[in-house]
C-alpha cells in the first residue's frame, strides 16, 4: 500500500462502517481509504475472538483499523495483532466524545493528556505499520490554537507524522455524540492554519464536507479530506467525491451495476450464515434523489430480515428502480 495517496478517505463510524459496509462502498470508491469503526483494546485482547471484530476481505483495502484506547501496552498489542491480520494502518481515536468512551479514559477526553496519547502512540509504532491519529479541535475550553499545536507537536515526535482534524471541539458533557456531530460549529480554517504551521506533517481534515465542490476546494489546504455521514447516506455520491479528489474515471458504473456487483459477495456472506439484513441496511441508500428510491429501500427494509432471504431479495429490489445505465455519477 506503500504511495496510495489519502486525499479521500471514508470516517470511521460506529455501527456503521462494518465489513459489509465497507465491501460495499469499496466497489463504489477504488482509491479512497476505508476505517473500521473504531475497535477497542479490550474487544481486541479480551474477547477470545479477535476475528470478530477485525476480519475483513482483502477487497476493502487499503483499510485502516481504528483503535480505541490509553494504555499503550494493551495498545501495543491490538496494534500488532491487527497487523497480524493484515491491516494497513492502525488510527487512534482522540476524538470520540461520547460517555462511554470517556468512562473508559479514551477518546477526546485524551486531547487533555498528550504526553500519555504520545506515549501510545511510540508503543504502538512497535507494529511496524504507519500510526496515526484522529483527533478534534479541542476539547471544552481547551480549544485554543496553541493547544491543538501543543497536542500535535508532542504526538509528532513520537512518531506520528498523519493527524486526521474534526475540525469541531467537542464538549466533554452536555452533548451527545450526535450533538458533538453537529452542534460545535465547523472551523476548517484551523485545520488549514495547523496545515500551514506545521507543513512537513500530514494534515487531513474532516467534518461537515460533503460535495466535490467542497473537497477540490479543501484540498487546496490540506493532504486529504475524510468525508463520513454523506458518503454512508448517499454511497453513490463517493464516484463524484473520488473524481474530485483522484480525477474522473471513465464510464462510471450504474447504480444498478454497483448492486450487481455486490451479490457475488451477498451470496458468499449469507453461505457463511451472515443475515441479509445485516448487508442490505447499508445500500439502502444507494438511489437516493433517484425515481423508485423509496420503493426500492421500502422492499429491502420489509424483505431482508426474514430468515431465508437471499440475494434474490436484492434483485427484485432493483427491478422496481428504472435502470439509467448511462446516467452520471449523483453530485451529492
């Protein structure tokens, strides 16, 4: 994976950036960099079965594993086990701002303790696999340049030279994850400012960007965008968002085309006992803005849970939706 650049990448986003998600948005975007949802040390080190969380199909690369995590022996070993399996990268997560998270001493909360996020890093540089780390502006009042600075320059020397920047602080208590989504307002420009000051790091933004447009115009900035909720609710966008990011491709493949190519693999996973469900929840929104969009989601959502469904529940779902072979590639 040595030179794939990450100038687009897919966030990391919980109970929704699995396998299966990932298989699917991987035939929608060659180029761009996938992440598991974020896996902790102890899912990893403590559950007895560490393929559950971090197998993968070798389609989805280049594919990062997020860790969750503050001890950086336990970190030092999830990061080697996941590169025992086979990932390409290993990202910290300093950026999660939900109770949980927090309860466990990771996450954003350790924006407010760099010398310990430094130390995990160095432990797990142990892998031999690039470390990175994604983080936010700052946390509380903690939201200062000097301290996003601070964090990085401590966490560089140890061997970082990736930040990804949610380029929103985020608040320690009174919000909920989704509120910490939306509610802190955007500030890319000190994401460009961190970018400017510190030009021989990588520095990839993330947060609220969601159209080419707006990824031509960041990377104009910045190494590489991170484009995370739009992406998920409307997969078809990813070939307009890729072509911005990589250059067009030639004759972009159809909606129906994507749906196509993902049976193939519907059909290994639910040989292997995986339920329909648990693939077609993520290409619910492959025709968004499309005629038959809500027909074709209304058919998955009341058919793919029944125990026998198979990948014909998926071919009937697309026989419902006109099929525009030629038709251009969505703009977000």
């Amino acid at each position: 994976m040595q030179g794939i650049s990450r100038r687009l990448s897919v966030a990391p986003m919980m109970d929704w950036t699995d396998r299966h998600a990932r298989y699917f948005l991987r035939l929608l975007a060659p180029r761009t960099w996938l992440y598991t949802e974020m896996v902790t040390t102890g899912a990893v080190l403590r559950s007895g079965d560490p393929a559950r969380w971090l197998a993968f199909d070798p389609a989805e690369r280049p594919l990062v594993l997020q860790l969750g995590g503050s001890e950086p022996e336990a970190l030092a070993q999830a990061a080697a086990i996941g590169r025992d399996f086979g990932y390409d990268e290993i990202n910290l997560n300093v950026g999660c701002p939900s109770d949980r998270v927090q309860n466990g001493r990771f996450g954003a909360c350790l924006m407010a303790e760099p010398a310990l996020v430094a130390a995990c890093v160095e432990a797990m540089g142990a892998s031999g696999l690039p470390i990175t780390v994604k983080t936010r502006l700052g946390i509380d009042d903690q939201d200062s340049f000097d301290f996003l600075l601070r964090l990085v320059d401590q966490v560089a020397a140890a061997g970082c030279r990736s930040f990804v920047v949610h380029a929103r602080k985020a608040w320690l208590s009174g919000l909920s994850p989704k509120e910490n989504r939306e509610l802190p307002p955007l500030d890319h420009a000190r994401v460009h400012r961190l970018k400017a000051a510190r030009p021989a790091l990588e520095i990839i933004v993330n947060g609220g960007i969601a159209t080419p447009g707006e990824v031509v115009s960041q990377l104009a900035a910045v190494d590489g965008v991170m484009v995370g909720r739009a992406a998920y609710q409307n997969p078809y966008a990813l070939i307009a968002l890729e072509a911005a990011a990589f250059g067009p491709i030639a004759n972009p493949p159809s909606r129906h085309a994507i749906a196509r190519t993902f049976l193939p693999y519907v059909e290994r996973q639910r040989a292997m006992g995986t339920p329909l469900a648990a693939m077609t929840r993520h290409i619910l929104g492959l025709f968004n803005g499309q005629p038959g969009a809500r027909i074709f989601r209304r058919h998955l959502s009341e058919t793919a849970h029944r125990a026998a469904a198979g990948p014909e529940v998926i071919e009937a779902a697309l026989r419902m939706v006109p099929d525009h072979s030629l038709a251009a590639p969505c703009a977000a």
